[in-house]
C-alpha cells in the first residue's frame, strides 16, 4: 500500500514546472502573500514558505494568508518545520507537507506524523545523499546548488548542470533543480532531467514577481516540447 501511494505522489510531483520558495527579505515591501499571489497568477503551482525564523504562531498566521491567494491546485508547503505542517494541517489549512533538509528531522518521521496523504520533499547535494533518499517515504528531491547563491550562504559547492544531471541518474525520485537559478538555466536544466526548478531571488528579488513567474513557465513549457 506505501509503495502504491509513493508512486502515486511521485506522479503528482512529476513536471511540475516552477517551484517557489519564499523569503521574506527579497520580497522586501511587496511581502510573501503578495509575491506569492503574483507568481501563482502567472502559473506557479508549488510554493514553499521558508520563514526560518519565524514563531509556530507567526508560521500559522501566515500559512493562512496564503491559503487566500493561492489556488486549489498549488501544492504549499513548509521549509524545515514539521511541527508547523502538522499544526497547519489539523487546524485545516491547505498545506500539502514539508520539505526537509539533511540535518532536520528523518524524513520516516515525517510520514508518520503527516500521513500518507502528504508530500515530503528532501534535500540533497551529494551523490551519496541522493542514493541514500528513501524512495519509500520521500516524494522528491531538491538539488542543489546549481550556481553560487546569496539566498544560503553555507551551501556546498556549486554543481552546475552536468553535477545535477548526475545527480539524477542516481535516483529514480523527481529531481527539482535549485540554487541560483535563472530563465536562461531551464533547458540545459530540462536536459538534464529536471522535474520542474526550485527558484527564490528570480521571482522573489524581482521588481515585478508576475512578470518574472510567466517568464520562467513560459521558457518551462517550450523546454517540454
């Protein structure tokens, strides 16, 4: 029954196309809600709020902001904090589960605690990360960095293109590109066998977020031609 359920969640995760992933300080005066609104209008369909700093309560208030902007079928989700995806869930807020890094809590424990129903991406650098992902929990992996980035200044090495495209020939989970990326990345990145890319500062950085979001699903939907 678990096995059935991961493929049907690797399904849904499957060309997902641009995958959002907040932060408060690019959004600057323009805020989350209203960058998230943006970019789910010009076809985003999975957001990540990552509020690292955030109080559970601050984490909840915001959560139900968003569940206003976005629409029924955008996938949110919540970086690191598994006690807020629960406390979001059972307060009946559209939080489709978490993304996890290396260091935070086992991703078993994620499962068990959101259900079968939920999605849990994980992070991933090294080879050895991705082969050790646990196909039968985890839903996708997020990989990176691609290039140098500003957004997490402790990151590993850039691994380009080429590190990615390895990277995925080493699992058979989705694989969403992150880390510095911009438009003109997506089709090596497509290439590559990407399931959709992870962006931050090319939507949240921008100075118009609509106009970047449609840029970068414009160029994702040629790339799948």
């Amino acid at each position: 029954m678990a096995h059935a359920y991961v493929l049907g969640q690797m399904s849904a995760m499957r060309e997902r196309g641009i995958y959002l992933v907040t932060d408060h300080g690019l959004c600057g005066a323009r805020g989350v809600v209203e960058t998230v609104r943006q970019a789910v209008a010009a076809g985003v369909r999975i957001v990540q709020l990552r509020a690292k700093d955030e109080t559970l309560s601050g984490h909840l208030r915001e959560l139900a902001a968003l569940s206003d902007v976005i629409t029924s079928d955008t996938k949110l989700l919540v970086n690191d904090r598994l006690d807020v995806a629960v406390a979001a869930r059972s307060r009946g807020l559209p939080v489709a589960g978490v993304h996890l890094g290396q260091g935070d809590v086992a991703v078993s424990e994620a499962r068990t605690a959101l259900g079968t129903d939920a999605i849990i991406g994980l992070s991933a650098s090294t080879l050895r990360e991705v082969r050790d992902a646990p196909t039968a929990v985890v839903d996708y992996l997020g990989i990176g960095p691609i290039h140098a980035t500003t957004t997490k200044p402790d990151h590993p090495p850039a691994l380009g293109a080429s590190g990615f495209r390895a990277r995925v020939a080493a699992t058979n989970l989705p694989c969403f590109a992150i880390g510095g990326v911009q438009t003109d990345d997506i089709a090596a990145l497509v290439d590559a066998g990407a399931a959709g890319i992870a962006v931050v500062s090319a939507i949240c950085g921008a100075s118009d977020a609509y106009q970047a979001a449609a840029s970068l699903q414009t160029t994702w939907q040629q790339e799948q031609k």
